[in-house]
C-alpha cells in the first residue's frame, strides 16, 4: 500500500501508516506537481492543498482521501463520491483548540493587548490611556454558526458573564436555548445587538462573503469581528475598509484567504487586527488526534470497511461499497 501525504504528519499520525506500507511525503500542497507518485498511489492524506476532479482522474488506484482536520472544502467531494472514494475527516478533534483561540483573540482584542505591547516596546507607556480597552461581563457576543465549536465558544464565553446571542438557520430555538443562546432569526439582527461578532461556520457557495461591506456597517462601531472558521466567509477588502475607517473597533483572524499569507498582503497594514496564520488548531492535543483519527479512518477503508468519519457517507451507496463491511 502506498501513501502520499501532502506534508507529514505527526510522528502518531505518521506511524500508523508507515506500519502498513509506503510514504511518500510531497511537500507540496499542489498534485499537480506529482501526478506520477499520485497515479500509484491507494491513499492521499492531504493537510495542506487541494485536490479536484482533474488531478483525482490522474490517480487510477486511490481508494481514499484523507482530511487531517475536519474541513474538506479544499477537495471535490463530489468528484470523489463519483469514484467510490471516501473523504475521511477528523470531527471534532480540534474544537476545544479553536474555541479557546477563539476567546484568545477576543480577550487580546478586549484588552487591546497588541498594540499596547508594541507601543510600550517602542517607549509609548501611555497608550495604557488609549481607551479603547473594554471587560466582557455583561456584553453580548453574537454567535454565526452555532454548532460544535459554535456551542463551545459560547460555553467559554458564557463564564466571562456574556450573554449569548447565536444566527444558525439549521438549528431551533430551543436548541439553541439548551445551550443558553438566544436564537436571533436573522444575521443582520446578530449584528446590531452584537458586541462580539464570531464565526463557526463552513465555508460554503452560501457562506461565501457571508460578512461584507453591508454587514460590516451593521455591527456597532464598538464591536469587534474574529473569525476562527474558514478564509472567505469574510470579504477581506470590505474588512479592511471598516478597519481602517472605524466602522468596527476591531477584528481577530485566524483563516485569511490567502494561505500562506505573503508580507505584502493589505491585512497586515490594517489597524486593530490581530491575525494569527491558521494556528487556532495546531495545539499538540489537537494535531494528535486529527493526525490518528484521519490514519485509523484511511487504513479502516483500504481494509474495506465503511468507516463513519467521512465528508460523504453517501459513498458507500456507490456499486464499489456493495456487499461491504459497515
């Protein structure tokens, strides 16, 4: 059995597949760069790059593709069902990881604890004066997206005294309530009563620029924006506008569009952001148990059993899956 990984895993990750064949590291996000190592090959474990329906016909002999995370909008799922091939994902291993960066970003934007240390680096002992630091008790935070990570950040949140206000047109409110969030039934409604504004969403053709310039001029000049969820949801120029001309106080971002972020990109000239480079999940617990859900799933479905941690569970209707184990 051969496994190309687009970058290696963990040594946990890593070692569960080398018990069961070859590896083949790429280093590369990009399959189109290795099309004959990918024409050999029964796995692909992708944790950074791509994978679509052209590069997926070049590779006769793949029976899965592994996600070690648990998005999967970097692959044609459809494409891949098409084929038989499971998309192994890894729920929820990370979600504590990006709930708590979550709360990072809001509590160092509350605290405007960046530029405080680099102004006091730099000799400005009295930006402590600037003002623009608040508490969290009693403000709302407005949830997008109120899922399990969703949920998690409202129960931080929730222990700092917020209170918990949530848009998500695929839960009830008595769902949300069970999780001591108000349901609001739209997003421009969030956005008004929102002090804090985080998103928990997929990126998807629907949640495309999910928050552009229109809703941006919605939320309140004091409200800050973090979005831990998927680069895109977010239109990243109509942000930088409402930064730079204080239609939000601030905003905290963890998934850019463009990955890696290159220097010269007009986030990083923005006032009041703090931006981390995708980081929210790579705590050691998180990457541990992306990396081995993500190999146990794989190395279940090369022995041929349907293993329930995929993007496409329809696949196991397909004719290759018929008379197989569940």
């Amino acid at each position: 059995m051969k496994t190309i990984m687009t970058q290696p895993l963990c040594k946990e990750g890593y070692d569960k597949f080398s018990q069961s064949g070859e590896i083949w590291v790429a280093n590369s996000g990009n399959p189109a760069e290795y099309l004959e190592e990918l024409a050999t090959a029964d796995a692909l474990v992708i944790r950074i790059g791509h994978l679509n329906a052209q590069e997926l016909e070049q590779a006769p002999n793949l029976k899965v593709v592994g996600r070690s995370g648990i998005g999967f909008d970097s692959v044609d799922v459809a494409a891949a069902t098409a084929r038989g091939i499971p998309v192994v994902i890894a729920p929820h291993c990370n979600a504590d990881s990006v709930a708590e960066h979550t709360l990072a970003l809001i509590l160092g934007l509350a605290s405007n604890l960046v530029e405080c240390h680099n102004e006091a680096l730099c000799g400005n002992f009295e930006i402590r004066n600037c003002g623009r630091q608040f508490e969290l008790l009693d403000k709302t935070v407005g949830i997008v997206g109120f899922g399990d990570i969703g949920q998690r950040v409202g129960r931080l949140c929730a222990a700092f005294g917020m209170k918990l206000i949530a848009y998500d047109p695929f839960i009830t409110e008595e769902k949300a309530a069970e999780h001591g969030a108000q349901l609001y039934p739209t997003l421009e409604h969030l956005l008004k009563a929102a002090d804090v504004v985080t998103i928990h969403t997929p990126l998807k053709p629907d949640t495309k620029d999910l928050i552009g310039k229109e809703q941006l001029a919605h939320m309140k000049p004091s409200a800050i924006l973090i979005n831990c969820a998927r680069g895109g949801i977010v239109d990243e120029a109509a942000l930088i506008e409402a930064l730079n001309n204080d239609i939000i106080a601030g905003a905290g971002i963890d998934t850019p569009i463009e990955e890696p972020t290159k220097l010269g990109n007009s986030l990083f000239a923005a006032k009041h952001l703090i931006f981390s480079p995708h980081s929210a999940a790579q705590t050691k617990e998180a990457t541990i148990r992306a990396a081995t859900m993500c190999a146990d799933g794989c190395l279940a479905v090369l022995r041929g059993e349907q293993w329930p941690g995929v993007a496409n569970p329809g696949v196991y209707s397909h004719p290759k899956w018929s008379g197989k184990a569940n």
